[in-house]
C-alpha cells in the first residue's frame, strides 16, 4: 500500500482545492487530489462570463458573510489579493480591472485552471479523477505522523495522515454540487449552518409579478438595502422577479435573516440614489404632465410607467397634494419589496452557510474535534460577496490549509 498512502489527500479539485494540494506539494508534502467530475474546475471555467474575475483589489472581512465575522481574517491576511496577483502575472496570465476593484482575465478563465494545474504539478501532486468517494473514516490514530484517515473509492483506498474536504457548496448543481462536504462534517461531529443559495435572483409574488414581468429585460441603477447589506449597481426585471448585481448582492442578507430570527424583512431599493426625489417632486407640483413621464426622466419609460400603475399613481403632477407628492418621493427611496423566494441553486453563484466556522481554526482550517481533518472554501460558512471575493476566500483558506495539513 505504499504508492497508496500519502501525506495528504484533497477531495474536490477547484479553486480552493487546487491552491491547497499546489502548496502542500511545494513543501514537500506527498498529495492526492480526487474528484467525481470529468470537467476538471468546471465552475471556474464557467465564472465571470468565462474569463474568472478571480479576485478583487478591496478585500476586507467586511466583504463577507459568516456567523463568526472576524474568522476569515486570519487567511486572508496571510494570502492577499496581491498574493494571487503575484502568481497570476508570475504565469503570464493578462488580466484587467474593471469597476469596483474587480479583476478580470483578458482571455478567458482557462488561464486560471491552467496556472492551477501548472502549480500543483510543480508541487509534484497525483492526481485521480474522475473517482467516486464511497466512504471516508478515521483510523482512531492522533499524531500527525500515524495514518489517520482511509478514504475508500471505486478505484480502491487511499491512506492519509491529513484530508482536506474542498467539496464547495450546491450551487449549480448541473455542474456536479453535490451535500458531500457537509455530510463528512456531521460524521465527525462538526456543526453544519444550514445551507440556502446566495447571489441568487430573487422571485417576486404574483399580485407583483403580473405587473412587472411584462418589463423584463429592463434594467437601471438602484441602491439596494437588506439587514445591514447596501449596494448600488443595476438592478434588472426578469419573468420570475428581481436580478442583476446589486440584487444578488443583497438576496444574500435577505436569506441570512433566517440564520437570526426567522423574521423574513422585505428588500429596500432606492430607485432614484442620484437625486433628492422630495425636492425635484415638488418643483414640478403644478405641471399637467403625467408623474411617470416625470419619472422617465430618470427611470426607463416603461417601467416608470408600470411604477405608477402599481402605486395608483397614474396621474398629473398638478392633482398630487404636496403631502402625496412627499409619499411618492418617500416610495422611490425606499420601495419595498417582499420577495416570494430565490431562483434557488440552480442559478445561484454560491451557497449560504456551510460548516461551522467556530468549529474550525482560523488559522489553519482544521477541525478542532478531529486532527488532520480541514475545510476550506465554499464548504465552509463563509460566503463573499458579488466580485471575485469568493475566489479570494478559496485562494486564501485554501493557502491556508495547504501550509499546515
């Protein structure tokens, strides 16, 4: 069993499972990396329209969603964006900034998975994929030196003093996600959030619905507000609801509001964040123009429109009492809308929730009950937000697991 036993096996071979195998490989640890899928890293070929935006310049807690908030800043101190950036230009790999700090690949995404699979070769790292995980168990043994977990497979068992589980979340099933991460955790006693999709569209009621879904397709800047959550980009009408960015931005807060109570808040969208709607209201009071022609000086003229066909609001300016005009103004700050739910996993970037973050170590990544087991990536807790910060977070906890497992 000796070409069988290693110092360390990954199951799951994306983002953050690569970068970890890569760096324990490159100090000298013997490694396997498994996988179930054909495609290798399928959803890093797949991500920011094909070309990854595998990091951002603004990287900071506060770009992330965890109940343990300060647990991602040991890892991401310690594997910066300038850290990723650094490989990235050390590959050649040409890349851009585009809005909000958010970098891009000028080719395509596949220069990521090659400088992946580049590092983890010069890291000497085996390699079975695709392979099916049958069944993972410890040996009862404790010290980093023992074999402390078999890791049985439909192409046979492997022996492993350390495992890191890098299975990620459920997002985008069709591609292969699978509940494999949390199931190995709740073995090993370790404590699950419960799992809901993020940065997802979000689906509005009907009585909504059938007044907004003939505009579908039709997008403008707002500025969305959930439970602390503020972001101002476009926000687009679809047949089901709500997307574009600044809406999964925030479907992320909206579905984090089961985690602390239950009490289920409507999402707040500042239709007009450039002007002091009161003021510009009441300095057309007395016009005989209609409020959504008004309106369509700023909005989409169809959606202005059906805004105030939805209110009753499809009058003239002139007819509008000041104090109706201060509601209107009032309604456009702060429109508020209930979602009915999300597009679910099948169109959401990554998942909520995930492995208990106050059951692994910040600094390493291993679970507290059980040496030599770690998580990293979307596996775990910790969600980021829309603009290449879950790509850090898989490049930074899986650095981190990579220099001690």
């Amino acid at each position: 069993m000796a070409d069988q036993t290693f110092d360390l096996v990954v199951i799951g071979a994306g983002a953050a499972g690569m970068m970890c195998a890569a760096t324990a490989g490159q100090r000298g640890r013997r490694v396997l990396l498994l996988d179930h899928a054909t495609k290798l890293a399928e959803k890093i070929r797949i991500s920011g329209g094909g070309r990854c935006n595998f990091t951002n310049l603004k990287v900071s807690a506060d770009n992330y969603l965890c109940r343990n908030p300060h647990f991602v800043r040991s890892a991401l101190s310690r594997y910066t964006p300038r850290d990723f950036i650094g490989l990235v230009e050390r590959h050649g790999v040409r890349y851009h900034e585009r809005s909000w700090g958010q970098l891009f690949c000028d080719d395509s995404a596949q220069d990521i998975i090659d400088l992946l699979r580049a590092e983890c070769d010069d890291g000497k790292v085996r390699w079975n994929t695709p392979v099916t995980i049958q069944a993972v168990e410890a040996t009862g043994e404790t010290t980093p030196d023992a074999t402390r977990f078999i890791v049985h497979t439909d192409a046979g068992q492997y022996l492993a003093r350390s495992l890191v589980i890098a299975t990620g979340g459920l997002s985008i099933p069709k591609i292969g996600a699978t509940p494999f991460g949390y199931r190995i955790a709740e073995q090993f006693g370790l404590p699950v959030v419960a799992p809901r999709p993020a940065l997802v569209p979000l689906t509005l009621p009907p009585e909504t619905l059938e007044r907004l879904a003939p505009l579908a397709g039709i997008s403008f800047e707002v500025q969305a507000r959930c439970r602390g959550g503020e972001f101002r980009e476009a926000a687009l009408i679809t047949h089901r609801g709500l997307s574009g960015p600044s809406i999964l931005q925030v479907s992320s807060y909206w579905q984090a509001q089961a985690y602390e109570d239950g009490d289920w808040e409507a999402v707040g969208l500042n239709l007009l964040p450039d002007v002091d709607a009161e003021s510009w209201l009441l300095s057309h009071a007395g016009e005989r123009a209609l409020l959504g022609n008004l309106l369509a000086e700023h909005l989409p003229r169809r959606f202005a429109h059906a805004w105030c066909e939805l209110h009753g609001w499809q009058r003239p300016l002139n007819s509008f009492r000041h104090a109706e005009l201060r509601q209107v103004a009032a309604t456009l700050a702060d429109w508020r809308l209930a979602p009915s739910g999300t597009q679910g996993y099948a169109k959401a970037e990554v998942t909520l929730g995930g492995v208990d973050t106050q059951a692994l170590s910040s600094k390493t990544m291993e679970a507290r009950k059980q040496p030599g087991l770690y998580f990293i990536g979307e596996v775990t807790d910790v969600t980021g937000h829309l603009g290449g910060y879950n790509f850090q977070w898989a490049w930074s906890s899986g650095h981190a697991a990579g220099e001690h497992a």
